[in-house]
C-alpha cells in the first residue's frame, strides 16, 4: 500500500494572540518575509485587507496594489 501522507510545517514557532497582537507582529514581519502578498476577493473583508495593506506600507513592506 502506498502512503499518500505529506508534511509540511507552515505554522510559525511563535504565535501571538490578543489586544495588540497585530502591532507586535507588524515589527516581526520583516524577519519572516520581504513581499508579503495580501489575497482575497470578499466585498465583506475588503476593509481588513485594506488596512493590512496600509499597515504593510508604512513599514515600507509593500507597494501600492494593483487591480
């Protein structure tokens, strides 16, 4: 029988959770990644990756988007 089970190891070794965890993980991300790429399509979370954008932007991770 062939075994069709992979591994992969996605998850970060720190997670951060509660109020403020997004300011602190803002100072993290350029040790993670040099171009965050920011996906999505629902009108309903527009507004959150509108703000990820301008927040990826003031650290100087992003540039503008285009559609």
């Amino acid at each position: 029988m062939v075994s069709s089970i992979s591994t992969q190891a996605i998850a970060p070794a720190t997670l951060l959770r509660g109020q403020g965890a997004w300011g602190e993980a803002l100072t993290r991300l350029p040790q993670l990644c040099q171009r965050p790429f920011l996906l999505g399509r629902s009108i309903s979370t527009q507004p959150l990756r509108d703000q990820l954008c301008i927040d990826l932007e003031s650290l100087g991770q992003i540039g503008r988007a285009h559609v």
